[in-house]
C-alpha cells in the first residue's frame, strides 16, 4: 500500500493540472466563448423556449402560457408551409450558386489582368457590399420601377420589349442579383487572396507541361482553393438561410401569394411585423427554431461532404 | 451571509427588538415613505377626483399624414381648458404630447408595445380601434366604461355607430378621435366625354345609394370607357395599391360578415368571400379594367396618375382629397370641377351600397397614474370646435353631431357632402386574431390578381387556413 502511494504521488506530481495545461487557452479564448454563449446560445435557447408558448402582443410579456407543441403543429399543417419551404430551398441554391461561381469567376479573371485593372474591377464589385442595404434595394426598385418609369424599361425598349413592371413580372430574378452582386464580392475577395497565394511554380510547371488555361484552373487552382470554397459555401449557406431584408425591401414576400416568401422572411412578418396589431412571437420562435435546426443539419452536412477534417488536418509531409 | 437576509435567521443571531423600539422605527418608515413618494396628483387612479398640484401626463399621437396634426394640437388645446376647469382644486396638468408625421405605424406600434410592457407608456396613446384588442388583451388599456358614465355628458354627441367599434365585448376602451370613409371617386370630365348629361354626372352619388346603380354598371362604364378609347386599357378602375382595408368593402358587399356580435369570435362567409375575390380577378383578367402587376405599384404613381385623370373610376380615402391639393398641388376648385365621388355601389341593383371606416381612437393606459384626468383631457378635445379644425386641415369626417353646425365644419363642403356616407359604414373587427385572419384573406387577393389561383380556390384555401390557425376563434358561416 505504501508503495502504490508512493508511485500516486509522484504520477501527481509529474502530471501538470488541467487548469495548468489549459490556463492559456482559456484565458484567450474566454472573452470570445463568453461572447459566443450569450449571444449564439442563449438566444438559440431562449428562442426554443418562447416556440413552446403563445406569447404575442395580446398576452404581453406576463400572460402568455405554455402550449406545447402547437404552434409546430400550426406550422406543418398550415397550407402556405410547403409553398415557402420550396421558396427558401430555390432561394438558397440559386443565390448560393451565383455568389460561388460569380466569386470564382471575377478573381480567375481579375488575377489574370494587370493589378490596377484586376484592383479597379474588383473595387467596382465591392460598391454593393459597401452601399447601405436600404439605398441599394431601393435603387433595384427604382430601376425596376412600373412604366412609365424605370430605368430597365427605357434600355430594353430600344430592343422591342414591352415596358412592365420587371419587380411583380420577374421576381425572382431580381431577387437572385440583387443577393447575388452583393454575395459574390465576398466570394472574390476570398478567392482572389487563396489563388494569389498559390505557388507561381505549379502554374509555370503545368503549363511547361502543356497544360490549357481551363486544364490549370480545373487541376490546379480549384483543388488548391477547396478550403476557401468550402468557407463560402458554409457561410453563405447559413446566410442565405437567415437572410431576407433585400427581399423583405424590395418583393415582401409577393407579388401574389407568397411567391417570394422564405423562411426567414415568415419568421420576421409573423413575430415582429403586423398590418393589425398582433404579433405572434410564440409562433415566429417556432419558425426561428426550425431554421436553426436546418442551418444546424445543412451545416455538418457540408462540412462532412467536403471532409472538413481532412482540409484543416496536419500536412502529412513538411517540407522545411 | 446569514445577517443580510430576511429569513428566520436574522431573529436567530440575537436581532432583538423591543415593542417600543418596533413601534418607534415603524413610524419613522411610514413617514419616509410618505414623504418619498411622489405628490398624490400623480397617484390618482380611475374614478377618484383631482388632486392637488401639478400632475404630468404624457400623449403619443401619429399622422402618419402630414396635415393630422391636430390629434396632438387638440388634446394641448384641451389641456388649457381643463386646467381652468381643475382650477377650484388646486391642480394644473402639463402636458407632453406628440405628433409622428410621415412615419410607420409598425414602428410606432412597437415602440407602444414595449413602452407598456417597460411600464413607460404614455397616459394616452391615439391608434387605429383594431389595436384595442391585443392591447386590451395584454392590459396595456383601460376600460373606459365606468370614466364614460362618469362623464357622459361631454360625450352624448359622439355619433352613435362609432360606439360599435371602440367596444370589445361589450367594454368600451377608447373614445373616437376621427374617421373618415373611403369613397369611390369618378372622373366628371370623362364620363362626360362618354356622353353622360351634368345631371347624370351630378346624380351619380343618389342613384348609388338608391341602388340604381350598382357595381355591374361600374365595370361595363368602366370598359365602354376604354373600348371608346376615353382611357388607356386597364385604367378603368383603381383600386388602393397596397394593403389596407378598403377591400373589404367588396366583402360586406357582397353579404360578407366579419365578427359574430354574440360571441365576439371572428367570421368568414365562403359564398361572399368567393364573390370578392370574383370582383377583382374579373376587374384584372376578365374585364381588364384594372392593370395586371398592379399589387405594389408606388403610392406617388398611383396618386399621380389618379389626378392626372388618367383613370375613370379609383377607390381612396376622403383625406386624400386634401393631400391630392397639398402633395399633388391640383387646386381645389379642378378637382370639384372634374372629380366626383359616391359610395361603393351595391354588388347588385337593388342593394345596399357600401363603405369602410377605420376611426382612429384615443385610448388611456393602464401605465397611467392618472387615468381619469387623461379621460378627461381626451373628453375636452372631443368638441365640435375642435375635432372640426382637424376635419377641415385633414379631410376627416365628423365624429360628432354636433360638428355638422360647426361654423369651422360648415364651410367645409367636401367634409358636409361626404358626412351622409357614414351612414352606410362597415368597419373592421377588433379581435387579437384580426391581423392574421387579414394576412390570409389579402395574401389570396393579390394572387387572385396575379393568376395564381382562382376565386373559387382563393376562397376555399383561405378558409382551410384560417380554421387551421383560428380554430375555435372562427365562425364558418
């Protein structure tokens, strides 16, 4: 028993504490895991909780009850569900489309052109990032405005097209560029720097190879910039799930029924917006609620299907 | 630890006190929270009588139109005279009240909303009479019934009808700050072009009341009109552009009902429901009076296009026949020289012709520490002097009997000949649900007029979703 006691001691004292070990890490790291826990998970948190009662402007902040799984139920068996489901699913895939391949398409082309032009090129597509969100939608709608107004109306007439009202007509394609130019700069910004920082060497050496332009891009550039694409597409996934204030600015949801309706956009107009007074929180915690479980599930999705571990894993030869 | 609660222990660690001392310290409490609390003025409840001294009471009001000013103007005005009435009681009012011009009404909703519940609210807040019912429901207002009793002589000239809509369940929980009705207007000048006589043109409004003439008449004018080449195609009706509650007057026309009196619930009729829906997909698809893509169209357009006398026949509120003079700069005297106006004529010849009225209400908060002068201050703006200066500089209709013989009101004649229409006044429900019931129903209207589904399909989707979200809050009929 002495003996045992002994070898304890020691192992003690040779193993630092976990506090010793992580100390530094905890330390860096606390300011920003105290940022992410009260302003990511108790949100999350708090949102799950109001999605179970009926808390609206009727019932104030002291009235309200817990009603279970209603408003869920309302949800699934409400008619417009489906409609809006569809909605933010072509929503998500188009604009995410456009801001990848758009992103991808203006660095290639900007990092193969003289810097100043590849620079002016690329500030001119920063202009709608850098615009507030409500002066650029509000020059799309002017634009499209109905005749006898609207800018498109007067460059298309020249070309025997009927004057209309383009943002009723064609909704959704003012949707996708309206999200698109201002998604795709963050796209080509991203992608420029990684296709910058691609060793000279293995463009020379392919194309000593004999290798064509689309040859390089496609066995060159595109593997080495997978980590970057993946960045994009996960964030701008989870975005686009939560974003809808273009929409919200321009469409609200119409023309018509719900056409260009998403989720997040359902969620805002039936717990923080009523033409009659009466806003359903309870009820638009439960939408929120959903989507962050969608953005959740479509999130280690993506990550699995790009094998996320593989991309951030230790090189497995370092050459020094 | 132990000291500093007030369980049990604080007696266990020895804290003795004698029966004197007890009594001595209690006193001397009572007397500092006497003295710390403030004056009794601010403390008055409802039913109690004025206190003495200076009591602050605050009023939200809002526009958003411009020229509505007078909501706040008058209740300062108000204030003036009831001080002179609480001058034998020592006490004075001061009172902050606002006017927001030009902005939203969700905001200022919200900002209410989390005002009462941050216990900040104003003493008196002005909105539309469908808010009562959240708000009664979250108890940010008070029922006023037993203030109105109280009081009841400086209301007896309210007009009668407009009781219905400040009531839920039979309590009362606001007093009418306004109203108004929302006519059809029609172009003198271009149904003369059609061949109409001045005594056809003048008598429009009396053959729709008698029901002579009814909405049949409208579409086949409207489309005689454009086929002569009078108007452009689908400029023979406009109806508003935007979400309102103008449409609704289709409903009630076509024998649609909104809310049950007996059970307050709420109400929806399938046949009259089909037959507003028919209306304006017919208006858009059938008869194309009305152009396609019209859901949206920018306020300024459409109210440039209307006083352009573009368009034959165009549904709006009375007040914009003063905004169409202040905005749009058309002098007065073009637009009685060129514009008429009449109620929504009747679905079929014969019947009863139709508008809305959406008054807009003061109601007292339940934040407020003094509710019967805030009853009383409102009782003082609602004279036939003042609620007049406010018809006249807004285009609002008389909410008293009284305000007809109003000098101020009588040199009014657009106000005098548009006041018979609130006779014929439908108005919208005020239930907590309303806003969804009224989300579902507008949401088929603009897809009727889109093309996507038809009336029938409009109307039978729209009520499989309300009784989906209402349940027992609905009354299929």
């Amino acid at each position: 028993m002495a003996r045992t006691g002994t070898l304890q001691l020691e192992r003690e004292e040779q193993a630092p504490s976990w506090w010793r070990t992580n100390a530094t890490a905890m330390l860096f790291m606390g300011p920003a895991a105290i940022l992410v826990i009260v302003f990511f998970f108790v949100p999350v948190l708090l949102t799950l909780g109001m999605s179970f009662t009926d808390i609206a402007t009727a019932t104030g902040l002291s009235g309200w009850q817990w009603i279970g799984t209603a408003n869920y139920e309302q949800i699934f068996r409400g008619s417009f569900t489906g409609l809006i489901v569809r909605n933010t699913v072509i929503y998500v895939l188009l604009v995410l489309t456009f801001n990848v391949l758009v992103g991808l398409g203006v660095a290639l082309l900007t990092v193969h052109v003289r810097d100043q032009v590849g620079g002016f090129f690329r500030a001119v597509w920063l202009l709608p990032r850098i615009s507030p969100s409500v002066v650029y939608a509000l020059m799309w709608t002017w634009a499209a405005a109905p005749p006898p107004f609207g800018i498109i109306n007067e460059f298309v007439a020249p070309f025997g097209v009927a004057p209309r009202f383009w943002m009723n007509t064609d909704p959704w394609m003012f949707i996708l560029f309206l999200n698109g130019f201002v998604g795709a700069s963050l796209g080509m910004l991203i992608f420029t720097s990684a296709i910058e920082s691609i060793p000279e060497d293995l463009f020379r050496a392919a194309r000593v190879d004999g290798a064509n332009a689309w040859q390089i891009v496609r066995r060159i550039t595109v593997p080495l910039i997978r980590w970057p694409i993946l960045f994009v597409l996960v964030y701008q996934s989870m975005s686009l799930l939560a974003s809808y204030e273009y929409i919200l600015l321009t469409t609200n949801g119409g023309p018509g029924l719900y056409i260009t309706e998403v989720w997040s956009l359902w969620a805002f107009h039936t717990a923080l917006q009523s033409y009659a007074g009466n806003l359903e929180i309870g009820l638009g915690a439960a939408m929120a609620a959903i989507l962050v479980l969608v953005g959740v599930a479509v999130s280690a999705f993506l990550l699995r299907a790009f094998r996320f571990n593989d991309l951030v894993s230790e090189p497995r030869v370092e050459i020094t | 630890m132990d000291k500093y609660t007030l369980s049990g222990r604080v007696a266990r660690e020895g804290l003795r006190l004698s029966r004197r001392r007890f009594l001595v310290s209690t006193g001397a409490l009572v007397a500092a929270t006497a003295c710390s609390t403030a004056p009794t003025g601010q403390q008055q409840g409802g039913g109690q009588a004025a206190p003495a001294g200076t009591v602050k009471l605050a009023a939200w009001t809002i526009g958003p139109d411009a020229p509505s000013y007078y909501r706040r103007d008058n209740l300062v005005a108000a204030a003036a005279t009831l001080n002179k009435e609480l001058e034998k009681d020592g006490t004075k009012v001061e009172l902050e009240a606002t006017f927001e011009s030009g902005g939203s009404w969700d905001d200022y909703k919200q900002k209410f909303v989390l005002a009462a519940e941050a216990k900040q609210a104003p003493d008196i807040v002005v909105a539309g009479h469908e808010d009562m019912a959240p708000w009664a429901a979250a108890g940010y207002i008070v029922e006023l019934d037993p203030l109105i009793k109280k009081y009841d002589s400086k209301f007896k000239d309210v007009i009668p009808t407009l009781w219905d809509a400040m009531k839920l369940k039979d309590k009362t929980y606001a007093i009418p700050q306004d109203t108004e009705a929302r006519p059809l207007y029609y172009r003198k000048d271009l149904l003369a072009k059609l061949g109409w006589s001045k005594d056809k043109i003048d008598g429009l409004p009396d053959a729709v009341k008698k029901g002579d003439f009814a909405w049949s008449d409208v579409v086949s004018t409207a489309k005689e009109a454009i086929a002569k080449g009078i108007v452009d195609p689908a400029s023979g009706w406009y109806h508003r552009p935007s979400r309102g509650h103008d449409f609704y007057s289709w409903y009630y026309a076509n024998g649609g009902e909104m809310q049950d009196k007996a059970s307050g619930k709420l109400v929806l009729v399938p046949s009259a429901l089909e037959k507003f829906y028919q209306v304006h997909y017919a208006a858009v698809k059938v008869d194309k009076i009305t152009p396609e893509q019209f859901m949206g169209l920018p306020g300024k357009q459409w109210n440039e296009t209307v006083t352009a006398g573009k368009v034959l026949f165009y549904n709006a509120g009375t007040w914009t026949w003063k905004d169409w003079q202040s905005t749009y700069k058309v002098p007065e005297q073009a637009l009685w020289d060129n514009v008429g106006f009449t109620l929504v004529p009747a679905a079929q010849r014969g019947g009863k012709p139709f508008t809305l009225s959406h008054p807009l209400v003061y109601m007292v908060t339940a934040s407020s520490k003094s509710q019967e002068l805030a009853l009383r201050l409102i009782a003082n703006a609602t004279t036939p002097e003042l609620n007049s200066q406010h018809s006249v500089t807004s285009a609002h209709l008389a909410i008293l009997t009284t305000q007809e013989k109003d000098p101020t009101y009588q040199k009014d004649k657009f106000l005098l000949a548009t006041s018979y229409m609130l006779g014929y006044t439908t108005f919208i429900p005020n239930h907590p649900k309303y806003g969804a019931y009224d989300e579902v129903l507008f949401r088929f209207l603009t897809a009727v007029e889109q093309g996507q589904v038809t009336p029938k399909q409009a109307a039978d989707s729209a009520v499989s979703e309300l009784r989906t979200q209402l349940r027992d809050e609905l009354i299929v009929r």
